[in-house]
C-alpha cells in the first residue's frame, strides 16, 4: 500500500493511503511545523457552537452505534479489556468544527470519539465501575472544550494528557506524529492502547530517533487486533487495538526489562481493516 503524509486542518499530520480523490483547500487558522520532536499547533478559531456539536455528535453516534464496527469494539473490550482500567486518555483527536467545514473531516473526528468512549462505557459496565477521560489537542477550540466538558470529561493542556498515562489507562492516540506516541508511551505502556499500526513506521520516516521501543515491546507482548471500521470514513485506517492480557500486571518496565518478564499474549484473530485519520 502507497502512503503519504498529510497536513490535515485538525492541527496534527496523519499518515494516510494515497487517494487520487480532489480534496478541498485546507484553511490556515490549525497549521503546525515539526522540527525534531518540537510540534507547534494554532489553536481553532470554532465558528459553531458546543450545542451545534453536541447535536451532531448525538446523530452520528446514533448512527455508529448500531453499525458492526461499533457492536465489535463494544464486545472487544467487554471480553477482552484488561482489569482495573481506572483512566482513558484520548490525544489529537482533533476540532469538531474544522475551519473548512469538511464534512468527512469532521465526521472521522467524530468517530473516533465515539470509538472512544464506546471502549471505555464498555469497560465500565463491565466492571461496574468509572472510568475518567482526559483530552488533549493544542488544536482544540473554545467550543471544542465546552462540548466535550459537557460529556463529563476533562480537558487538559500539553503535556499533562502525556503524563497520566500509567499502566490502568486507556491511552488512545489515532493517526499522529511519531514523537507523540514517544511522548505518550515513554514512562510506561497502558492498559489499553489504540493507535497507528507498528509496521506502518517501517514505510514512512516521522522522526530521526530510535523512540519507539516502548511501542516495539507493545508490539511484541501485547493482544492486538484491527480496529474495526466505520464503512463512511478512513476514521481508523493502519490502526490497531493493543491490550494487556488480563494475566499480566501492569509495568513501568524500561523496554528491555519488559521484554524480557512479560508473558506472551494470547491469540486473538484479526479480522477488520484499519487505517490512518487522511
């Protein structure tokens, strides 16, 4: 498969599959530069409001929700999530209000929301328990906060999402930089993470270092399986669900150290494409 790095108008780069598809002219107001492991991102200047997309959230959700894809990540993480899930952490996740007004932008910015928070109210129903979530996204406008503060959850500034990350987290982290999942990954591997599949960095160069060891002993000692797909959207293309198995305890392990005392993981069938936010 052909890939390509993209500047995409939710502040972050994606890795996508080459399309021969038109796309519409990006607006400058979330540009972001990359030098080294240095992001800079402008904020969105929102021109809906949080009720506006709350509203839509509510009518793709409806819609998602009783498709496969959202019924497979549902019954994934009910089997399968790993015990004692206590945080989930979404990062880049992107606006809800794009200054394009792209519709498919903002429907996979949606969806992956959605994908989200179906994982964790799966795990909390599950366990009968509550899970918080934390945002983070430099991008992230005024209305963007409001709305997702009006779901119950937390907005946070960078790099605080980064650092609470632990080993009872749902980390999530769909189609960013390298450094990023560096950054995310470089205290201690979570309970839970979703994210660009492994291989896909054997056929792109996002960065210079050798920063993905961590990711590596992830690859390596964790369940996995291809996010399920929304059929409308390249919302979860080269994405892949990784979990601890519910064996092994949680470990802040340097990568060699973990690699070496981690069990190995069950066999889980991978069924589903996945893909990269284009």
């Amino acid at each position: 498969m052909s890939l390509d790095k993209t500047e995409a108008d939710d502040g972050w780069t994606h890795v996508k599959p080459k399309s021969r598809r038109r796309l519409g002219k990006k607006s400058p107001k979330a540009v972001h530069t990359v030098k080294e492991n240095q992001i800079h991102v402008v904020q969105t200047e929102n021109t809906r409001s949080p009720e506006e997309i709350a509203a839509e959230y509510q009518r793709i959700r409806s819609d998602f929700e009783g498709t496969k894809a959202g019924e497979e990540l549902h019954e994934l993480m009910t089997k399968n999530g790993p015990e004692a899930v206590t945080q989930a952490v979404c990062l880049g996740i992107g606006t809800f209000d794009p200054p394009d007004g792209g519709w498919e932008t903002k429907r996979r910015t949606f969806i992956q929301l959605i994908g989200f928070l179906l994982m964790v109210e799966a795990l909390e129903k599950r366990d009968k328990t509550k899970v918080k979530c934390y945002f983070q996204d430099p991008v992230f406008g005024e209305a963007d906060k409001t709305f997702l503060s009006s779901l119950g959850h937390e907005v946070v500034s960078s790099p605080e999402g980064f650092e609470k990350v632990d080993g009872n987290t749902l980390l999530s982290g769909v189609h960013l930089y390298r450094p990023i999942y560096a950054k995310a990954l470089e205290k201690c591997l979570p309970a839970v993470f979703t994210g660009t599949d492994l291989d896909v960095w054997d056929t792109v160069t996002l960065g210079t270092m050798d920063d993905l060891a961590m990711a590596k002993t992830m690859e390596e000692t964790y369940s996995k399986k291809k996010h399920p797909q929304d059929p409308m959207s390249t919302a979860f293309t080269n994405t892949t669900i990784y979990w601890r198995p519910q064996s092994t305890a949680p470990s802040s392990s340097t990568p060699e150290q973990a690699t070496e005392e981690s069990q190995t993981p069950t066999d889980i069938a991978e069924t589903t494409t996945e893909n990269e936010k284009s």
